[in-house]
C-alpha cells in the first residue's frame, strides 16, 4: 500500500486551532480538491445543500458544480460511476448520505471497487474514497442508526478508516484521497461538532497506526470512533478509583495495527474491545481475537468486549438508549475485570 | 431552480366524478385530519417534545387520499419516510399514530418505529420505509403474494419522486409487468428529491420509465383530490381484474421543508413558489371550494368539521403525551418472532 | 425463535440412503412444498434448467412453473419481493445463484428483511429463506468464489445456517422453511455431490444445536460447511500421530451454539476455528473471541484462526490453491498447537 | 421457447457504407479470428487443458468487430463473462489472451483474472465482468472521467439482454442522459439470459428503456458487421462531440451453450433454431458473400487469410501451454497498489 511515509504529524509551522470535527473533514476535502485537480465529490445533495449534516458546505461554492457534484437518489450508480472514474484517472469521493445506505453498494465496493487492481494482475487502481456515517442516539431509527464498517472491513482490497478526532480526521482523510486504493470512510454523525486541535495546512496520518489517546497501566480500552470518548470518560472514572486505563484507538480497521494493541495489552494484561457496531460478528471480534491470540501468555483475565446490542436500533429514546455502550458500563465492566467490582 | 412546467393555479374543467356526496365529505376530512396532525407534529418538534425528526406531508394531502380512498380495507399499502398521510389516509387511529412518533408503548410499533416505520396489518399498511424506494419490492412482492393466494387484494406503493434513482424499482416493475401484478406505483412528484430540484436528478420523461416496461403509466393533478380518487379506482379495478400493473404519476408539492428541521429553505426554493402552492393549489382549498360550488356542503358546516378534527387531534395528542413509555425490557423483545 | 422443539433426529422407521447434498436439499425442498402450498421458489435459472448446479432439477415438473419461478436477473428485486410476499401469508425461498452476488441484496435482507419484525414492534413476519452457495476452487476467479456469510451473521434479525452434510442440509432446509423469520443458507458448490445418510421423510434439525461431528480429547476443531470435511481428514492425520481431536460444526452461525463450542475448548484446551470465508473480519474471528473468552481459564494456548487468506480469489489454479485451508496445513498447525511440531 | 421476432435470413438491404475495402477486410479478419480462437478454447476445454469454464462468443463476432472499429485505442471498452470477442476486437493480443485463460504468468493479469476479468489499459479495456451489470458503472464513470479530464475518449458498455434485469443500469443511464456522458450502452441480445429465453424475463419494448432516459437508441442487425460499424461510428461521433450516450441493441446469437459445459441444450431452445442462425446469420459468412460480390475479395484471399488466422491461433495456444505458471509468492500480490 502507498501510504505516505509521513510522520504521525508534519505540523511544521503551522498555526493550530480549535475547529470541529465536520470542520475537519470540509478541510482536508478543500486542500485536496486544492492541490490536486482530479479530486471531485458526488453524492446526494453535497452541493448547495452541503448534505444534510452540512459537512460539505462551501465547497461548492470554492469548486463549483461539476467537482461537487449533485447526484440522483442511485448510490450503486454513483459508486460504480466511482470505480470506473478512478480507473481512468480521477479521484472521486463518493459520499453516501447514511452508513446504512451501504447495503446498496456492498456489490459495487467488494466485487468492483476492492477486486480491480486484483484481478488485473496489478494494472489497474481504484484511487476512490467513499465517505459516509456511522452512529446511533439520533432517534433515527432502525434504517438510519448503524455502524455496518465490519462488512467493508472484511473485503480484501479495501481500507476502512474511522476518525475519532478532529485532528484525525483530517489527517487520515487527506492519506485517504492520496492513497491509490479504495477507502471507506465512516464519520461519526454525533461527534461533528466535537471540537479539537487542528493544524492548518498540510499533515497526514499514515493508515495502520493506531493511536494512543490515553496511556495507562492496568487495563487497556480498545475503542473506535464514538468510542473513544466513551472510553476517556470512562478511563477519567477509572482513575479516580486508582485504576489507570490505556485507551488505544486503531483509526483503521484496516489496515490494522495489531502490534500495537498486543503490546498494550501485554503491558496491562486485561483489555476491553469496545465498538458502535453490532456485536454479533462484528469489529470486536476480530480486534478481541487478534489480542486474545497475540497477548495470550501475558493476559490476567479474558478479553472483554462491547459493541452495539444485537438489535435493530429502536427508535423510542428509553429503548435506544439501552443499546450503546455507555461510559457507565464500561467503567463497571473494567472495574470487574480489574477485580474491583 | 431548474425549469419546470409552471402548475396551472384551481382545478383542471373534467367531467364530474360519479356522485357520492358521503365520499367526497369523508375525503374532506381525511384530507384535514392528515394536515392538523402534521401541523400538531410540527409543534411537537418546535417545542422540543418529540424525538427525532419527521417528514411532514402538508400539501399531499390528495394524493393519499384520494388513492387510500380507492382501496378496501384489505388491500395493502406501502409507505415512505413522508408516510404519516398514507398511514392515516389508509385508516390509522390519530392517538396511536402520535404515540409512535413520541416513542410510546400504544404506538403502533410499541415505539421501536418510530415517524418514519408505522406499520398496521389491520389497515394493510405494510409500513412506512426510511430506505428510498426500500418499499419498491415490498409492495411488488405483496401483490404476487395475493395473486398467488388467489386473493383480490391490490397493493398501492407510495414513493417520491427520489425514489425513480433507485434501479431496484425498474428491477420489481419489470417483473409486475410480466407477471401481471395487481399492483399500482404511485408516484408523488413534489418537486424536490430533499434539497435538489428533480429535474436535475431526473432525465427524460417520468411516466416514460413505467411504460417502457409496458406499465399502463397516468400522469394525475396529485392537488385534485377527486382526479386523485378517478384514476386510482381505474388503476386498482384493472389491478383487480388481472390486468396488470399502473404507474400513477402525482404532481404535488409539500409546504414545510424536507423534514421539520429544514426552516431555511430560499436556497433551493423560491418563497413564491411556495406561495403559489399554497394559495393556488391547496388540496383541501379546492375541495371545499368545489363542495360549496356543488352545493354538497357549505362554509358552515365545513369549519365545523375542521374544528372537529382540531379536538380529535388535540385529544389524541393529549393521550400520546401522556403514554407510557415501553419497558426497558422490550428492547430485546421482537426481534425473531 | 420459534424453532421447532423436534429432537436432532426424528428418523422414526424411516429408511436411510446415501444420497449427495445436492439431492437432500432438493429432497428436503420437495417436501416443504408438498407440505405447505405458501412455499415457493424464486431465482435465476431454476425451473426447467434447475439451477446451473442442477440442484432444483425436477422440482418445476413436479410444482409447476407456478412455483418454481424463473426471474430476471435481478438480485435485489426478487429479494425485496420475496419480502413483501412474506410478510403476506407466503413462504419464498430466494434463490442466489452465487454467494458472491449477496452484495447485491444486502440492503434489501439488512434494512428490510431483517427489521420487519422489529420495527412494527412484532406484529409483521418475513418467513424467507434466501438459499445461495459459498466456497472456492471451482477455478471461477475473484466474482464467483467467495464465502461471504459473515456479513450476514452480523445483522440481527437474520439466521445463518452452513450445512456440512446431507443429512444436516436436509434437516436444517426444513427448520429454516418453518421458521418465521429470514434464514440466509450458504451451500458450498464443492459438497454437492458428497454422498451421506438421509432418512426419507421427516425430521428437522433445530438451529443453535452445534453437531459434534467427531469425538477427541486433545485439541478442538470448530469447522464450518467446507471445512468439516477438512477438518475431518485433518484429525485422521492427526490420530495417526496421537493426537484426539474433536470436530465441532456449529451448524448456524446464528443462533449460535457457543456453550457447545466453549465446552469441548474446556475439555480439550486448545481450539482452531476454521472457516473459508476471508480470514479478517470474518467468522473465525467471532468463533474464536467467543471461545478465548469463554474458556479462558482452561486454554492451554491461544485460540488459532484459519480462514481464506485475505486476497480476492485468483483464477490460476496454482494461485487459488493457495488461499483456502487444508487438511495439511490444518493438521500442522494442530501440531504446533499440541507441542509436536 | 417463447414468442420472439423470427429473423430473417442473409442481409437487409441498405445503403452501402462508405467504402474502404481495407477496412471491411480487416473485420473480417477479426471475425475469423475471434471464432477460430474460441474454437480453440472449447477444444482446450473439452481435452481437459484448461481451468474453469469459459462462455463462447462464437456467433456474435460482428457486434464487437463493428463496435471496436469505430473505436479510438484510446477509447475504453468495459465486456462481460462473455468477453473474449471484445477483449480481442479492441486489440488483445491472442498469446496473452490464452495464456490468461489458462492461468499463467504472461497472461493479461498475470493469471488472476481468468477468461471472465481479463482487463488491458494499453487497449482501453477495463476489465471483463463476472457480475452481470457491474460494469455498467465503470463504464459510465470512465465517460464521466473523461468529460471531466477534457479528454475526448468514448466508452463503450457491452452487456447482454440479461443486464436489462439488473436495476444499477438505470441508475447509470439516467446519470450519462442528464450529463450528456460520451458513453454508448451495446446491449447483444442473444436471446437467453444463460437458459431462459429473454421474453421470459424482460417486459416492453427493449430500447423504450433507454428511450426513457432520454437515451438516443437504435436497434441493429447483430450478424451485420457493417450495419453494426456505421450505427456505433454514428454513436462514437455523437459521443465525441459532446451530444450524449446512445443506446444500441444488436440482436446475435451464440452457438455454443451458455458455458462451454453446456452441452444438452434442447430443453431450452431447439436445435433448428441453432442451425437458422447458424446457416442463414453467421456473421462471417455474410460478410464474405457481400467481400465477394461486391469484388472487394475473392474466396481464395478469404480462405488464405482464414488459414494465416487459424495458424496464428495455433501458434498462440503453444505458446500458453507451455507458458509458466505464476510463481505462489505473487499470491498476495496486488491487493493493494
Ligand atoms: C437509499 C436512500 N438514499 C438516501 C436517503 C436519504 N433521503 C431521505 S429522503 C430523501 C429524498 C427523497 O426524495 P423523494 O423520493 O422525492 O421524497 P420526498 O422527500 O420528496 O417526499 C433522501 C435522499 C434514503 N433515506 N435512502
Ligand atoms: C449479478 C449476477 N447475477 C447472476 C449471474 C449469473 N449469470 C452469469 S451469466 C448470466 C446470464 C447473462 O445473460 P446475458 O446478460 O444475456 O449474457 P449472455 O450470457 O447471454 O451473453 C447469469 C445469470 C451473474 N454472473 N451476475
Ligand atoms: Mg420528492
Ligand atoms: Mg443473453
């Protein structure tokens, strides 16, 4: 994969501001389409209307309709328009409205998108981007609540990133649209007015490399996306009963740094895998089994995880409610593990 | 705003519909119940005590009507995420209907739907569908289904005009075209596929895309509620006889935004052109317009009828509000039957 | 889930014969649409032709083409009719030529299939069965070799079932035709014509049971569809060597069995799980989270996945050889598992 | 079987295309070729010398030939599981095309792809499809891509009537109609989708589903490789210049099963059916009859140049059999770029 050789950061000089998460991502799609011609979006209302989270705005107003593109209600068409337009020399995003939507596009994305360079014996590439969501608590219901990112994490071929951060953000989608292979991003709808510290101008984070997002000695959280702070809250709890908590955020599925979250959980011995997605088959699994196997002999309890409950997300607050994991749980949870409930 | 055929203000002159004074009343106010219920869910949100947002149906109000009023009972319906008029149009209860938007255990789906999922078997409302165009093979399906029963039952499958993007509903009418399906494609063209206007999403012509599966296609004043209810009784009666197939093709518009939150919306609509539907072409307007005219009712009696169904939903708002809550314990609860 | 109560095996003085996979699923078929007029058939292909693989060969002289209905080519369509249909009095089973082509209806067995029930807060069903294959080396290259079943079993609201055998793909056809909910069952194309005992007549397996499909003390071997048969001649390599192992299916992967799989690791205290779906994000990774946590204190050392390895499937038969599990390579990581590498 | 047009025997009559004698010859050479080196695949089938099966396009030559010559190389073709012809009409070489389909190291995708995937950016082919439909959007997003590169390349979309089934192919007209997208959609209908006769499953009118998009649609005589050339230089040109995506429908033939394993066929069509299209369609023959009639060639310079073919193709099977296989390491290989 030609992820940039990048450091983790490459702030040079620039000046560092308090910006959002959606600000983030409007960011790093704006010095893209700036410094490479080829980059376009198209998605349902992205133009004008900057999507209905208003992620996008300005942007057509700084690049104009036919790099933001408007598209009918048709995401296998856009996302195969997509594939064929990466093929032949663009760098199109593909911006899907709801990460439940992707159930249209799961043809495109793992029969097309993820096997051309593939079964072109290497010839062929698929700089694509897909953008879209994940993340219920909107009271949205069953149709438009869901974290689906375990089945594009499956596919050999594709790259599935998920910021946590402003900083994040903008950093893995800027590798994102340089990468010459298909990602999949999913923001998070509730964190897109998560402020944060962000560098103007130019830094890329490298795919694989997970980050640190607390460090501690007793237990390690491994947490994704929503999830991580989820798991700072519950890490703050931790502390205040004396139980120091690592909490580890791998950015991408995939690909994925195991070796970093082995060697936290070698180091604390007890880890707890906590995720927005269903749990039943879900990222959870792989990331509690790649520890389980590759921390064995250091590991003093079992690998715990927690994930969306196996439910379609109701619609009714009081029922929804029940069906995330919570910084309570989660506290209650590490504390068992730990010993201390 | 992209060109678009500029909608005539009043009423189309046509024949007179065969006369059944009780009919167009019960229409009436269906059509008023449908609009007091989604200026009611308008304040629920404006006032911050319901979750979530919802779609309002203002200004379709004839579309529904008129085609639910075509229907038994027993025939079923699909529905879409601007599904509380064809919810209520098909027969729904105003109470249950608030207690599913407000997430309570009397709502229709004990809460767990939500604006966007109302499902009744005992109206034939096989639910309402945030997936655009999700209900497409749903309502094909359900038509082959009775056909393969042996029942009479028609299947009506509402959707907007967003929904001609998605290739699945070539996929189901190509297949009720072949297979004679008892089942009618209604589509409401308000215009607007959420922000953007459908003729820049929308190639060719609309009615085009059924007939070219040799879907016998209509285009209908979808503000005319008695034109409404003419070519949907033709549609479900051929549908009833084994003839196949209808595409009804709906020119209407909704008033409020995409859904409540949408306030701000002189980008991609003119004020006038809201105005214009508004004064011009309201549904209800050119009923009782055309009641009056008639003389099958007057002014008096008219707005008596609105004043009830302002209490009917008052009272049913009332009763929502004060519903319970589903146990937490629910939450686990249907998911295998 | 309102599987029946039925026992394993209710074989009564029915007479048992060697017949292929191919024929019991088409037998057990057969009998559901004798028993019960809402069951009817719906795919590419399947009346007079009888499916490529020729699995339904017969069945439309029988039924007629009332029931055995050939479609267009149009996966998503027939999918969301088999929903309406269901959710209608009928009982569909859909038919999807590949397993590779379920991209295709994702959306319609996630956000539809799958919610029905839910979402009307338990008053609507979908009785649907979607029958599909799984499995490579049939040298069909990246689109027509996958084993995708992993994405379904992540999505609550749907069953999953992989059977192993004809006695079990008979069983379980009849369970999942009577269940009132979406059953997804994956057939591996390579099994169709592996010979087993089936009684004539009735009995159904009950989803969630796991079958034990050999009996060892050393070391556990979950397998799935395909990989029994591997696992199978793995062990008998391994008994040469004096190693017990124990072959454990599990059937479906959702409901899943996980006491039984759990309890033979306990008993054992190793365990490999072996899959062909893609070894990343997969069902291994379910499998072995479920077991490392479950037997954690009895586990000699870590829980081992093999899966197909993480490429789209190669045409050359040298290449594709590579990328699923074997007997061999299966039974040398049992060695090393064992201590006798 | 079911109802269908009868074809008629030989060549319509019609204006002769402009004459350029080399180019005639040259299709036909292509033809020839495409047959005798799918010939040669059923025989390494049959003798059990090559992996997996391939699907013929034996008795479709003239679609691809008259498609592709109209074509720039730097024009893009998209083809299907039925793809040989198209891969070889656009410029493929015949020694990597057998070695692809036999697995080995010098073949277009090194082995990977097999005869379904076999994709080469020095020709314009982006890849064969073994989803039927699925490059439907590849082949609409390159001519979206070189609309927006400035480029003037045309794409052409291959697929058979089966793909009509497939909804994606809606979404993807739509989008080339309203964006005038330099895309041509080559629909071969043979009649089958693999063993159900196309009536069976498809309703209307073919081209009325382009039509519908606003898509400018032709119907041409498949088997005519000149009527096939003149209606895509028509298409090519209106591409090029900027006037949209055209629609053509060539009604062919395949003479082999749907898959070189499918043998006993009688259950789905009949064997006179085959001999008809065979004896009074075949492309080649047709071509040669009206090369000799109108003095452009004679039969002896037509059967040499079929010899030369048939020597070439010979030459090209040696060299793949005897080809390397790729190394295991190149396994995972190309995953990622
Ligand atoms: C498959 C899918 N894509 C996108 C959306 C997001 N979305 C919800 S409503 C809507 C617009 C629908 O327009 P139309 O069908 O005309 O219905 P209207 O809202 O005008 O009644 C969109 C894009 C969705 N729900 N489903
Ligand atoms: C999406 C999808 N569904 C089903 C298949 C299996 N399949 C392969 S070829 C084929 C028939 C295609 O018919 P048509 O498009 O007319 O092409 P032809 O084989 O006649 O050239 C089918 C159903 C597939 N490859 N992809
Ligand atoms: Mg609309
Ligand atoms: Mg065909």
């Amino acid at each position: 994969m030609s992820t940039p050789s990048a450091t983790l950061s490459q702030t040079d000089a620039h000046a560092v501001r308090e910006i959002t998460l959606a600000q983030a991502v409007r960011e790093a799609l704006a010095e893209e389409m700036r410094r490479d011609p080829t980059v376009f979006i198209i998605g349902e209302d992205v133009a004008e209307a900057g999507t209905p989270f208003k992620v996008l705005s300005g942007l057509v107003e700084e690049f104009g309709p036919t790099r933001i593109i408007d598209s009918p209600i048709s995401e296998p068409g856009i996302t195969g328009l997509g594939v064929g337009a990466a093929m032949t020399g663009m760098r199109p995003v593909i911006d899907i409205m709801f990460g439940d939507f992707i159930g249209l596009i799961m043809d495109q994305l793992a029969n097309q998108a993820a096997k051309v360079h593939y079964m072109s014996g290497g010839k062929l590439n698929v700089p694509m981007v897909v953008r879209t969501t994940l993340g219920a608590t909107r009271r949205s219901a069953a149709q438009h609540s869901q974290s689906l990112h375990a089945w594009v994490s499956h596919i050999p071929g594709l790259q599935v990133v998920l910021p946590s951060t402003p900083y994040d953000a903008k950093g893995l989608y800027k590798t994102a649209i340089r990468d010459n292979n298909p990602v999949i991003v999913f923001e998070d709808k509730m964190m897109y007015q998560l402020k944060g510290s962000v560098p103007e101008g130019e830094y890329t984070i490298p795919f694989g490399v997970a980050g640190i997002k607390r460090q501690g000695t007793d237990i390690t959280i491994v947490a994704t996306s929503s999830m991580v702070q989820v798991a700072l809250t519950a890490a703050e709890n931790l502390e205040q009963i004396g139980i120091s908590a690592e909490v580890v955020d791998p950015r991408t599925m995939f690909p994925l740094d195991k070796a970093t979250l082995i060697e936290s959980a070698k180091k604390t011995s007890r880890a707890i895998v906590v995720d927005e997605g269903y749990e039943r088959y879900g990222v959870t699994a792989e990331l509690a089994a790649v520890i389980a196997e590759g921390a064995f002999y250091y590991l003093d309890a079992p690998v715990k995880r927690m994930g969306a409950m196996d439910v379609p997300v109701p619609f009714s607050p009081v029922l929804e409610d029940q069906t995330v994991p919570t910084p309570a749980a989660l506290t209650e949870l590490a504390k068992t593990l730990c010993g201390r409930a | 705003m992209a060109n678009t055929k500029t909608p005539q203000p009043g009423l189309a002159k046509r024949e007179s519909a065969p006369a059944d004074p009780d009919l167009w009343i019960r229409m009436y106010q269906q059509m008023v119940q449908i609009r007091l219920f989604e200026e009611q869910v308008n304040d629920l949100y404006k006032t911050a005590r319901m979750p979530g947002l919802a779609h309002l149906y203002s200004g379709e109000e004839a579309v529904a009507v008129g085609v639910c009023n075509a229907l038994r009972r027993d025939d079923y319906i699909t529905s879409t995420h601007r599904g509380h008029g064809h919810c209520l149009a098909k027969g729904a209860s105003l109470d249950r209907m608030f207690a599913e938007l407000l997430g309570k255990a009397p709502g229709y789906c004990r809460g767990k739907g939500g604006s966007m999922h109302i499902a009744d078997q005992d109206t034939g409302n096989l639910g309402a569908n945030a997936i655009v165009g999700g209900s497409a093979g749903i309502a094909t399906g359900a038509a082959m289904s009775a056909k393969m029963r042996g029942a009479d039952q028609v299947t009506v499958c509402f959707f907007g005009d967003g929904a001609l993007g998605q290739g699945v509903l070539y996929e189901v009418m190509n297949m009720a075209s072949l297979w004679k399906l008892p089942v009618i494609y209604v589509c409401e063209n308000n215009l607007y596929n959420e922000y953007t206007h459908y003729t820049e999403t929308t190639a060719g012509e609309l009615t085009a895309r059924a007939k070219a599966f040799g879907i016998h296609a209509e285009t209908v004043d979808g503000q005319d509620v008695r034109g409404v209810y003419e070519e949907a009784r033709q549609a479900v009666n051929r549908a009833r006889q084994g003839e196949g197939p209808t595409f009804l093709l709906c020119d209407t518009y909704r008033y409020y935004g995409h859904h409540v939150g949408d306030i701000q919306r002189t980008y991609y609509r003119a004020k006038e052109e809201e105005d214009f539907w508004r004064t011009e072409r309201d549904p209800i307007k050119l009923l009782a317009g055309w009641l009056v005219e008639q003389q099958v009712s007057d002014t008096v009696t008219l707005d008596q009828m609105m004043a009830d169904v302002r209490a009917e939903v008052a009272a049913a708002v009332e009763f929502a509000l004060a519903a319970p809550f589903p146990d937490v314990s629910e939450v686990d609860q249907h998911v295998y039957a």
